[in-house]
C-alpha cells in the first residue's frame, strides 16, 4: 500500500430524538463577531500543517502530534521532536499522557521498518515496535487502564496490543477481536475499555478479561464506523461515519436499547423538521469527541466543521465560511438560528480536540487552531518564525 494511500485513509477515517420543536427564527446577519482564532502551521512554529492529534500533561504542557513530528508547547516555548531527536518515525497519529508514568505516548504510523510506539519520558526516548511485542508499527489509537495498569495500543490492520507487567497481549480476528482495525479507545469511570472499529463490525467493550462486542444490529447503534467514543458524567457518546449517538451507561451494561441519535441536513432543509437536535451538527462523519469536565460542555469534530454544545439550550457550529449559533426557547419550545458569516477555521477537517484552561484547541490538516472560546480573552498572537528545536 502506498504512503499516499495510507494518508487518505487516515483522512476518510477522520433520527430522531423524543419531543418536536419548530424553528422560530432562521436568519443570515452580517456584522459577525470578532473571530479569535489564532492558527499555528508550517508557517509558524510547527514544522507541518497536517496535525494528527493533541494531548496535554498534568502541567499544562500541550503535545501537538503532526505528519512531520512532535511538536512541544511549555507556556510560551515551542520545541520540535522528531527523527533526529529518537522519534521512531515523524508521521504521528496519536498521542497519550499517563499520568502514573509521567511519560508521554506516541503514536506513529510508517510502511517501512519505522513507526511503532515511542514513550517520551524527561528529554529521553524508548522505541517500541514489533520485535518487542507490539502486533503492527502502524499505531492509530492509544489508551491507558489506570485501575489496571493497561496500555492499549490499536493497530491500522494487525489488532490490538494490550501490555500489562511488561509482556504484550495480541488480540485480533484470528483470537476473537471484532477487527484488526481499531479506530477509537476510550475507559470509562468503571475501568471498562471501549474500542471502536472501522466499516461495518460496530464496538466492542473489554470487561473482566472479555470482549463484547455490539452493532447497529444488536444494540441500535446508529452506525457500525465507530471513529470516537467519549464518556460525559452520565453518558457515552459515539461518533461515526452515519451520525452522532449517545446513551446513559452505569456500572451495570444495559442492553443498549435507548439510544438518542443526531444527525444533520443542510440549513436550506432545516425549516419544518421535527428531528430534536439533529441538525446541530456540520456533517454525519463525526471523527472526533469532547468533553470538557470543568464546563461540562462537549465538542464534535467532524469532516465539515466543529460543532459545541453545552447540555442545556445552545448548540455552536464553526465552519470555515460561517457561526452558526442555535438556541432553544424553553417557553415557546421553538429554536433560534442564527448564522453569521465568519472566517474562523481554516479547515472543516477535524482531526483531535482539545480544552486547555478555557482555550479549545483544534487539529486539521491546515494546522492547529487556537480559540479563548470561554473568556473570548485575547491569545497569544502567533508569529512568522519557522520551528526551533
């Protein structure tokens, strides 16, 4: 397979609820808000403009997984990682802090004999790859069990790799895993991992040293391409290639039966529909999900756009073009949208998500975005110097 065929598979894989509502107000203004955005990419300060994923540290340090590198931001200094530096490969898809550790993980993808696992420990670098256990050197997707001590690593094409005292556990097709691709893990408050799976195999949940697995089929799942999966306080979410779901979880597994799903129709279509918050979001490709414990709002990333919304009455959509900001009458059980024209991403593709202090921090393949979006305080402005290490 080529490297060009690798990245455009990376970037593909990037109904109704209870009561009805009508649309009170529909409307295009001009004079919209000050946008806010401050964009970093090949330009200024990272050493690419396609950004993989995000992740930051107990300490506020931010982590910026890019196609050409690691890139380090601590307050105000930037620094760059990468195959100079012990990175096993430049090309990173995911990232994972473990507090526990105090070590980064890093995520990288190659078709050669590169990629594998790295784990940034201080200023040092240990290479993990095949011949230490790892099922692939292609790693799309990271997760760590705490309460277990398990790190998860998912494949692009060979399974699973679950290390646990220092050995690695292969699962795949071969021993009873839903699929060698694994988009998306995700653990829950009980120590449950969740893993979500490309094209038509749905998710499955890891849970006393066994998987279950569950589909569009078996459970009500909107759609069997799970790209993400993220808890709330009460509830998981699931972002997939036909829509956004979500439903209520406890410690007990219920049998997946109530689902509220999300989905979305262009605005001209809008006016009329009885679908409860369906069209909040940009598109039905939902890549990537939020949730910003401090605020407790959540954010959806998908193939067209961004989308906000705070669990109470108002949903935000940001698109390269235009604001899009719907609130809900609770009296008159009616919405209001209102769309602004409004030059703030610099992509509608949507790769990771991140809230630092009020800062939402988004991942495209145009760089990263920077956005003050709770205080609207003014950022630091960025500038026209290329990447130090």
């Amino acid at each position: 397979m080529t490297v060009f065929k690798i990245i455009s598979l990376l970037v593909l894989f990037s109904i109704s609820c209870g009561y009805a509502f009508t649309i009170d107000s529909f409307s295009y203004l001009d004079g919209p808000p000050k946008c806010g955005w401050v964009w970093y990419n090949s330009g200024n300060r990272l050493p690419g403009d396609f950004v993989t994923s995000l992740e930051k540290n107990d300490e506020g340090t931010i982590y910026i997984g890019t196609w050409q590198g690691l890139v380090i931001k601590k307050k105000n200094q930037w620094y760059v990682m990468d195959c100079t530096d012990g990175l096993s490969d430049n090309k990173v898809t995911s990232l994972k802090y473990v507090k526990k550790k105090k070590s980064l993980y890093i995520g990288t993808i190659s078709l050669r004999d590169h990629g594998g696992l790295n784990v940034l420990s201080g200023n040092t670098i240990e290479v993990i790859n095949v011949s230490n256990g790892l099922p692939s050197n292609d790693i799309i997707s990271l997760e760590y069990d705490e309460k277990n001590d398990i790190l998860f690593a998912g494949t692009w094409g060979k399974g699973l790799g679950m290390l646990k005292d220092g050995k690695w556990e292969i699962k795949n097709m071969q021993n009873g895993l839903l699929s060698n691709n694994i988009m998306s893990l995700a653990v829950d408050k009980f120590s449950r991992t969740w893993m979500g799976t490309k094209f038509d195999v749905g998710f499955s949940i890891y849970e006393n040293n066994e998987w279950k697995d569950y589909n569009e089929h078996n459970s009500g799942l909107i759609n069997n391409a799970v790209l993400d999966i993220e808890f709330s306080e009460n509830e998981v979410w699931f972002g997939t290639w036909g829509g956004l779901d979500q439903i209520v979880f406890g410690e007990k597994l219920d049998d997946f039966k109530k689902w509220i799903h999300f989905q979305t129709w262009s605005l001209e279509n809008l006016k009329g529909r009885y679908n409860s918050k369906a069209y909040k979001l940009p598109s039905n490709f939902v890549r990537k999900i939020y949730y910003d414990r401090k605020t407790k709002s959540i954010w959806f990333g998908t193939n067209e756009g961004l989308a906000f919304y705070n669990f109470k009455d108002t949903w935000i959509v940001f698109t390269t073009t235009s604001k899009i900001v719907s609130k809900f009458d609770n009296k008159k059980s009616e919405w209001r949208i209102d769309v602004y024209p409004y030059v703030g991403l610099k992509s509608n593709q949507i790769f990771d998500i991140l809230v630092v202090d009020d800062t939402i921090i988004v991942a495209t393949d145009k760089g990263a975005g920077f956005l003050d979006f709770y205080n609207q305080e003014k950022l630091e402005s960025g500038n026209n110097e290329n990447p130090k290490k």
